[in-house]
C-alpha cells in the first residue's frame, strides 16, 4: 500500500499536529524498510528528513512555497497528489486537498474551532469550520484522538460513529527515563547525567533556584485561561514563577508580563513561542509541576508527555480531561485562582498525587499503536 501525507504542518516548528505526524511516520518505519509500506510526504519545499526516516526509505516531495499555507494546500498540493500517485492519502490536520483522486482518511483532533468560534477573528474561524467540515464530508474515515471528540464529531458533524476511529497518541524518545517511573524526576538516581543539562537550562531562562517551576505547553486560546493560572501561580504559598511555551494565536494576544505584575507572581514568568523537542524534554524534567486549565481539547499531549518525564500534572476536570487524565493527574473542578493554587501547592508537597499510574499510561498511549490504528483506518478507506 502507498500512502500520501500532507506534511506542511511539520515543516517549520511542529507543535501538536506536527507531533502526530511525526509520530506516525516513526510508527511506520518498519514496515516502509520492509517493503510492505509505501510512503510519500508532501510539501511545501524540501526539508531534511530524519536519518532513521530516509534509511526506511521514506520520501519526500516538494512542490515550492505558494503565497499562504492554505493557499498552497488548495492549488499545488492536489498536483502533488497526482504526482505521487498513492493508494490512499492522509490528511493529518482537518483539511483535505480538491479534486482528490484517491479514498481518503482526515485526522480531526478536536472541534474547538465550532464550540469556540470567537476565540479566532471571523475570517480564522469560517475558515477553518468550512475545511473540517469539507474534509469530513469526503473522507472515507475520520482519525481522531479520544472518544470524546469522536463524539464532538458525530454530533456536531453528523457523521457514523462507525466512520470515526479514535486512535492513541504517544510519547516522544526521550522523555520516559528509569528515574521517573519512581517518580524522581530530573534529579533521580539514575539520571545524573541530565543535571548539569537541566542545571545550564534553568540559568538560560533565569529561573530562581529557590521557587518551584510551574509549566505550561501549548498554544496561547482563550479556553486555556492562562490569565488564571498566572493568577493561581501567584497566589501558591511561599511564592512560585511559571514557564509558558506556546505562540499567541486567536483574535486577542495575552499581554503575560503584564498580567504577571497584576497578579503579583513572586518569581519570573518566561514565555517561550516555541522550543525544540530535546529541549522540551528537558523543560518537562526541569519543572516542578504541569498545569493545563484548558476548558476543551480533543486530547492534551503536553499533559501525558508531563507525567511520563515523571513531572506531576494538575489539570482541569472537564471533557477529555475526564477520559483521559481522571486518576492520572490532580484535577481541579473550579476556575478559581485559589483553587488552583491549592492544588498546585498540594502536588507540590506530594508529587505523586499528580503523578499516578504512569506505567499504565505508557502503555496504553504509544506511537506504535497509534500507527498501527491509523494504518486500519486507511486499509478500510480501501476497502
């Protein structure tokens, strides 16, 4: 079978689509290097492919950069398609290409865009609405990341449940180490070697070694309230400073210094638009405590990728959050800024009520096994 992917998410600074593609392809590599897997990545312009993906024989193929992104998916990526010539082709971020030829799987990883339009200027968010539901429309199967956004999509959508297939997302190399799984941390005693790294890391960024480190992944939306969990940073007993890695994105960028002063944060607020995969991992080991008080995702990577580097996590109880992280992470039921701050501070004092089961999680949530249910789901697009 030979498989197209829509790569131009994974171009420049992949964040969490970037992450399942990548994830996938690893999942994958196996079967290319054995021959029973064709695979074709599609992109804007060429870009170095990971030695383990090339000795696979992975291929990519460029078409050169068009205006915008979507303008480049609409006009020069069905030629792509064509050229490449595959069984079945994979979108891995809510959009399918035209005048595709081929059956077709789209990965629709949450709706947020349509229970949270507003958060995005009228242009963003008409525009994505009409390439989900386009995409989902057409596809032959819809890939999505947890059963509750498979229910976000039969019934927002309108389609069979028997369409969708939720599939599990996985841990990145690198951040699963001995010394976590005691729920030890950076500073375990099988982890030496990472502590002048992790040391070399907290000065770069300025942290004080004398407060607690609460982190944040993801991009800056409004249904993150990141205005409360700087409010509830400030108000953890004995002081705590925050990292927060993520672009501004939606109709109102957050001004964070500034909230951070009217909040009073004891120590600093860093905010980083985007890191690298080592140094994320590194970042997760550096930190005391994961906060996400994100009102809706469709799974929450940041949160599963924070307990498996052995960092506790709190998180609000809400849609996923309940299916996925109920047992796992501390949760908190309120948006309050004390409430939160009492979490915080009580996983502090005890990581390992934000740090549970974290061999059961690793487990369940493995890039192997989100390949393999992927690859199900194109084999019966061709069915």
């Amino acid at each position: 079978m030979h498989v197209a992917i829509d790569f131009s998410e994974s171009e420049h600074q992949p964040t969490g689509v970037g992450t399942f593609t990548g994830g996938v392809v690893d999942a994958w590599c196996d079967r290319v290097a054995a021959g029973s897997l064709r695979l074709s990545l599609l992109t804007r312009e060429e870009v170095a492919l990971p030695e383990a993906w090339r000795l696979a024989g992975v291929r990519c193929r460029a078409s050169g950069r068009a205006a915008h992104p979507i303008l480049w998916q609409r006009t020069r990526l069905p030629g792509l398609v064509r050229e490449a010539a595959p069984d079945v082709f994979l979108g891995p971020a809510y959009a399918l290409p035209p005048r595709l030829r081929v059956p077709a799987a789209v990965a629709l990883h949450d709706l947020s865009f349509e229970r949270f339009p507003r958060a995005w200027s009228w242009r963003e968010s008409w525009r994505r609405r009409l390439l989900a539901r386009d995409a989902a429309r057409r596809a032959r199967r819809i890939v999505t990341i947890s059963h509750f956004s498979a229910a976000e999509v039969e019934a927002l959508y309108g389609v069979p449940r028997e369409k969708i297939v939720v599939v599990p997302l996985g841990v990145r190399p690198g951040l699963a180490h001995p010394a976590a799984a005691a729920g030890t941390g950076a500073d375990g005693p099988d982890d030496h070697d990472a502590t002048p790294r992790l040391v070399a890391l907290r000065r770069e960024l300025g942290l004080r070694d004398d407060l607690p480190t609460v982190l944040h992944v993801g991009t800056l939306l409004a249904r993150r309230n990141l205005p409360t969990l700087i409010a509830a940073a400030a108000r953890v007993p004995g002081g705590a400073q925050l990292v927060v890695v993520g672009a501004h994105a939606g109709s109102s960028p957050l001004n964070l210094d500034a909230l951070a002063l009217e909040a009073g944060l004891a120590g600093p607020l860093v905010h980083l638009p985007w890191i690298e995969a080592a140094r994320l991992a590194d970042l997760y080991r550096l930190a005391d405590v994961y906060v996400s008080l994100s009102e809706y995702e469709g799974f929450g990577l940041p949160v599963l990728e924070a307990i498996a580097s052995g960092t506790p996590a709190v998180v609000l109880g809400v849609g996923a959050s309940q299916e996925l992280w109920s047992g796992h992470a501390l949760t908190v039921s309120r948006l309050e800024p004390e409430s939160v701050a009492a979490a915080i501070a009580a996983v502090l004092e005890d990581p390992a009520c934000g740090l549970q089961g974290r061999d059961a999680l690793l487990e369940r949530y493995t890039w192997k096994a989100c390949g393999e249910a992927v690859l199900k789901a194109l084999r019966e697009c061709l069915a």
